[in-house]
C-alpha cells in the first residue's frame, strides 16, 4: 500500500539523485569513444578513482581536450558523445553554480543531439518536434545506434533537470522516456542495464494518483541491480530512495542502503560511482527513523 503522504523530489528528480551512475558513463561513454590511447587510459583511470575530490580538480583539463577535439572535428560522432557524456557527468557531480550548469547541460545536450543526427539523420531536429512525431523515428533505429540514443537521452535529462521550473523544459520528458524505453528494446544489458536506472528513478517520483508507476519504477532497479550482478550500488541507493522511500518500506529501504554500506566499491568502471553512492546510503540511512515516523 502506497503512502502518499510524502513523495520525494517533486515535479522533477533531484540533480543529487542522478549523479550517482553518472561516472559509470565515462568509461564507455570516453574511453571506448576516444580512440588516443591516453585519453582512453584517462577515462579508465576517471571511474576507477575512489576520491572524488582528485576527480573534481583534474577532470577541466580533460574537458577542455574534449572541447578542442570537437572543434577540430565537428563531426565526428565518437568524440560529440564523449564531449557530452563529460560535460553531463562534470555539472552532475561537481558544479554548484547554477549559471554554470545550464551553459554545461546545454553544451551536452547539443553535442549528444548533433551524435545522434550525425548517426541517423531521421532523428535531426528532434528537440522541436513532437512526442507523437519521435515515437516512428525511435522505432526505426537499429541496434548500432544504441550509444548516440543514450547519450542523447541521458544528456536531455539532466538538461530537463537544470530547468525544472520551466514546464516546457518539462514537457520533454516523455521523450526522454520513450528515448530510454528505446534502448531497453534495442538491448537491455547496454551498460549494465543504466536505461532501467534512469527509467527506475522517473517512474518512482511521483504515486500513481499523480501519474507515477512505482511498481515499473521496482521492476527497473531490480533489473538494473541484477543486470550489473549487484557492483551497480547507486541503483540500490535510487531503489531505496525513490522506490522504498515513496511505498513507506522501511525495512526494503534499510536493507538496501545497508548492502550498499558494506560492500567493496572497488569494482572497475564502478568505483567512484560507487563511492559516491556510499556516502548517499550513509545519509539516507542516518535519516531514516525520522523519516518513516512521519
């Protein structure tokens, strides 16, 4: 039985919530986009960090070879993604000016756009045409074009999210979500089931009475937890956090974030996602008696 007496973070998901898996997209996200060796060493060595902190000093002047990169090469796929997928996962860990943020999530989201055009030009201009008008065009895509689609969505999303007040900014949600949606049917394993993730998230925030469908949001995270065979802790935090959190399940939402707690991070390609996710387990679970007295 829901209790609709609180539900988390509304209309719109939390910038702290997504940062979470974030990192997880620089290792394929960069490294197997960037085809130098040591910018392929540099990603690896981004997401195999257990300080967050070595992270957020060194990680501008890799942007800033992305950028150049790009500019070089305007057209080349590889790089928009990787020039994307850093711009969202530097504003979604470390960037606290808002100003900041938007110039960032907008760089993202039209490197991710102009990937995505590049590589299926059906989908050029999709950012003004309609939710109806998008759905063929998803439909028609094939399995190669799994990375630019969810680079495009990820990017979309935490672009949405730097403008929750805006409800036109809002209303690209659906296509957010049919974007995702997308990419389960093209492959449900793509990195480690990160679509079931986000899908997860925006599926619990609201209770059904408001549009929600917490009980999709469950099935996601438990496919996202199993299809990462358990290292993907940021997806237990978002289960417990959005999923146990909105039912009232204190006992669901303690045993996660206690599996959480006790596990190794260490896990390749994981470790500073799961770091971070570490640290959110730790402050939700302080939280948790005041919160479910409530």
């Amino acid at each position: 039985m829901l209790h609709t007496g609180r539900h988390p973070d509304l209309p719109i998901f939390t910038l702290r919530a997504l940062l979470l898996s974030l990192p997880l997209l620089l290792l394929s996200g960069c490294a197997s986009m960037l085809a130098d060796g040591m910018s392929d060493g540099l990603a690896q060595a981004i997401v195999d960090q257990d300080d967050p902190q070595t992270v957020r000093d060194g990680a501008p002047a890799f942007l800033l070879m992305v950028d150049g990169m790009i500019a070089g090469s305007p057209g080349d796929t590889g790089l928009l993604m990787a020039g994307a997928r850093l711009n969202v996962a530097y504003a979604a860990m470390f960037v606290d000016d808002p100003a900041r943020a938007l110039r960032m999530t907008d760089k993202a989201r039209g490197y991710a756009l102009h990937a995505l055009c590049k590589s299926a030009t059906d989908t050029c201009g999709i950012a003004t045409r309609s939710h109806e008008a998008l759905l063929p065009l998803l439909e028609g895509l094939a399995d190669d074009r799994v990375d630019p689609l969810f680079t495009a969505a990820t990017a979309w999303l935490l672009w949405i999210q730097q403008r929750s007040e805006d409800w036109a900014a809002i209303a690209d949600l659906p296509k957010v979500e049919a974007m995702l949606d997308r990419v389960l049917s093209l492959d449900e394993g793509y990195e480690q089931g990160q679509a079931h993730y986000y899908l997860g998230i925006l599926r619990s925030l609201r209770p059904p009475s408001l549009g929600g469908n917490p009980e999709q949001g469950r099935n996601h995270f438990e496919r996202a937890i199993a299809l990462s065979s358990g290292h993907n802790l940021a997806a237990k935090v978002a289960y417990a956090r959005y999923y146990a959190r909105l039912t009232y399940e204190q006992a669901l939402h303690d045993r996660l974030l206690n599996e959480v707690i006790a596990s190794d991070p260490h896990i390749p390609g994981l470790t500073l996602s799961n770091v971070l996710a570490q640290r959110e387990a730790r402050e939700l679970l302080a939280s948790s008696a005041d919160y479910f007295m409530e």
